[in-house]
C-alpha cells in the first residue's frame, strides 16, 4: 500500500503523484498532516492559517463528494508516518510533492532517510513551478543560474512553449482509497476545530471571470489597486486549489495573454531562486544589519506610520489577509529602507497577514524590496508612497476605503503626510542610500 501525503496540492485532478499512483495501481491511504511547526503559535486564527484550513475543509468535501477518504491528522510529520506505519505494517511507499523551503528539505530527508531505514520507498514529485526547473538550467545550457529576470523570462518562454507537460486526467476518484485503522485518527486529532473552518470556493469561476472580464485589460490596469484588477489567484496557487498548468492551459486560449504570463515566470523565477541561490534563506545572516532597527516595526503593522497609502494597505492587510500586489512593494519598501526595519520582521508579519500566502514568493518579494537577492530593486532605487498613490489611485478612492477619517481631503490632500507621520519621505530615502549602501558593500 502507498501512504500518500498532501501538502501544497490541495485538490483531487492534475496532480503528478495521483498519476504514479494510478499507473501502480496500487491502494493509498491519503492524508493531510496539520504541522505544528507551520500551523502553531495560534497561525490557525491568523488570514494564512484560515485560509489553508479552509482549502483542506474544501479538500475533503471533494474526496467525499466522489466517494474517496481523506484523513486530516496533525502532529510532528515523521512521528505522524511512524504511527500509521505501525498500524498499517502493510506501507511500502511514501508518496508526496516536494517543496524548497529550508524546512520542507529537511522534513522530507528525515522522512527519506526513516523510510530507507525500513526498507520502504519514499517518492517524491516536483509540482509547484510551471517549468521543471532543474531540466529547463541543464537545457539552457548555463553553468550558472540566471540573476536577472528578463534573460530568465525569454528562455523561460522558450523552454515551457516546447515542454510544457500537458495537466493530468487522473482524478482521485479513479484511484482506491483506504480507511484509517481504527482509532488511528483520534491519536493526531488538532488543537482546534476543524469543522469551524467553512470550505472555501471552487477557484474555476475565478479564473474564468478573470479571464473573460480582466486578462485583455491586465496590463493597463493592473496597478490600480483600488478597482482591483489583478487576477485574484495566488491564493489558490499558492495551497495548490488550483493546478499553474491548469492556468497555463486556460491562458492559452485567450489572446493578450503575455503581461500575465510574465507575472507566472516571475512566480517561477522565486522558485527557482529558492534552489539556485545558496542565499536565498539566509540573506539576513550574510550582511551586517547593525544599522537597521525595529523602532517602528510595531507602527508599521498598525498602520499608524502617518503615511496614508501605507496606513490604508496595512488596514486592509489586518482586516482582510489581502493586499493589492502593487502596495506589498510599497509597504515592504516603506518598512524597509524608510523606516530601515529588518526585513525579515515584515516576511514574518506577511506570513501570518496574507491569505495567499507562500514562503517562497513572500520572500522573494522582501529581498526584492530589500535590494538583496537575484534582479533586486537597487538600493537608490525607492518607491514614494506619496508618488505611488497619486499616480494608480488620483481619486484616493483606496485611502477613503480604508481610511474613512480621511475622506473628507481633497483628492490633493487625501495622499500627503499626516502632520503625524514618524518619517520625513526625503530625508528617511536620503539617510536608507546611505544605510543600505554601507549593508550592501559589508557582505561577508
């Protein structure tokens, strides 16, 4: 029998191990571990938390929706799969989708090494990037990643247009699903009321409406935050709801597809970051950050800095687990370079904020704004807030949203420092050039 783990894959079509386990032919037994590691310090009650939860509550309304069962354990991975071994001796195979975290590496070593141990099998597949990355370095025939994301995006283009592995047919409703032994789950029962969590949306009407009524517009309006015209998606990417080559195929069919297709490279081009850049989770250990401090931090996640576009983004961000992709890089630039906070302070705080959350793409978003990392923004180069929200928002339709106090300025008024703003914008970018060009030229 095959124990198969879900992680970041949560739905029942398209998924690379179903097809393995298919072409076996062999019963599984399917789980979803809860990890305490990534769900604990009450993660459960914050917008990423609830928002996964809610996908594995969608989860297993589908297993059962097409007769199949799908047991929802929680506790420390390994100890989880030694106890169902030990009441299913009959396990020979472990079979999951990997990830590229520091922590997902090592949860699946200890579970290859265990499972190596005793004489079982453990397989795991590739299936978050729309290109299969290690192929696509070996095809380009570099000896080095590429770091800047243009070149990556042409080949990138090139490489997935004549290798794109079309999505899978296999549905777990094809597949033979086992049950629990008895008593199995009560042992690895969570903390917290699963059946509190309302099943999320079917993500297929999303993409479909973003397709139909926004793709042919997306590349003039994607900035304009307060209509919200981006595609809404990444959070259902990001847990896995929906396939990136289920997107892929869908875009295809439709014409001016390009400026959104760059946005899926980019997604890959983290991803591939993630493993090419021996850096990429320890940027934080490698330069001096002396300099920077956490004076501010506080303030900046209660959206009180003074600075209204901020303030209205962080408001939105604690409210609802959402922020327009446009006001990340202006609210992580701010914390930043403005404020000269630590980045790793705000990736912590967008981990626990942001319902789409991804430890990967967050990330490369910080090192982005941080100007560390592949392609980074440089560190002269810096967003003005002010400039930001009268260029893609005049009417300051977003601040009154969120900020109905201020609704009364003029359309002027409404985007410029509040009389108590803790930074200076020009004097806080002169003094972060001179920061984090000293960080920059100290690395060790």
């Amino acid at each position: 029998m095959i124990l198969f783990i879900h992680r970041k894959d949560l739905r029942v079509s398209d998924l690379p191990a179903f097809e393995y386990i298919h072409r076996l032919g062999s019963p599984s037994l399917h789980v979803i571990i809860l990890d305490p590691a990534l769900l604990g310090q009450n993660r459960h009650l914050e917008h990423s938390g609830i928002h996964f939860l809610r996908q594995v509550q969608r989860l297993r309304q589908q297993y059962r929706d097409c007769g199949r069962r799908l047991h929802v354990l929680y506790g420390e991975p390994l100890g989880v799969v030694k106890q169902l071994v030990s009441r299913h001796p009959g396990i020979a195979e472990i079979v999951c989708h990997g990830d590229c975290t520091p922590y997902a590496l090592q949860r699946d070593r200890n579970l290859q090494d265990w499972a190596a141990e005793t004489g079982r099998k453990f397989t795991s597949f590739a299936d978050q990037a729309l290109a299969d990355l290690p192929d696509f370095q070996q095809w380009s025939g570099r000896s080095e990643p590429y770091k800047i994301f243009t070149p990556f995006y042409r080949k990138w283009r090139e490489y997935v247009g004549l290798f794109h592995r079309p999505a899978s047919s296999v549905h777990v409703g094809q597949l033979h699903t086992a049950d629990l032994a008895a008593d199995t789950a009560e042992l690895l029962i969570p903390p917290f009321q699963l059946e509190s969590y309302e099943p999320d949306t079917d993500p297929a009407p999303c993409l479909a409406s973003f397709l139909e009524e926004k793709l042919s517009g997306y590349a003039q309006r994607r900035d304009r935050f307060a209509s919200d015209e981006t595609s809404g998606l990444s959070r259902y990417m990001n847990t896995g709801a929906l396939s990136i080559r289920t997107i892929y195929e869908a875009l295809l069919e439709r014409e001016l597809y390009e400026d959104w297709l760059r946005q899926l490279a980019w997604r890959d081009f983290y991803l591939y970051q993630a493993s090419a850049d021996p850096l990429f989770f320890r940027y934080e250990h490698t330069y001096d950050m002396s300099a920077l401090s956490d004076r501010h931090f506080e303030v900046w996640c209660e959206g009180r800095t003074g600075i209204p576009i901020v303030d209205a983004a962080m408001t939105e961000l604690n409210a609802t687990g959402s922020m327009p992709n446009r006001l990340r890089m202006v609210t992580s630039m701010f914390l930043t370079k403005n404020l000269l906070c630590p980045f790793p302070l705000g990736e912590q705080y967008f981990r626990r904020k942001l319902s789409d959350y991804d430890r990967t793409l967050n990330r490369g978003g910080w090192l982005w704004s941080s100007s560390l990392g592949f392609d980074a923004a440089p560190y002269f180069r810096m967003m003005n807030p002010v400039i930001q929200s009268e260029t893609h928002d005049p009417a300051g339709t977003y601040i009154r949203r969120w900020l109905p106090e201020l609704a009364h300025l003029s359309d002027r008024e409404i985007h410029r420092p509040q009389p108590h703003a803790i930074v200076d914008l020009k004097q806080s970018r002169t003094r972060a050039i001179e920061v984090y060009k000293r960080i920059l030229q100290g690395a060790h």
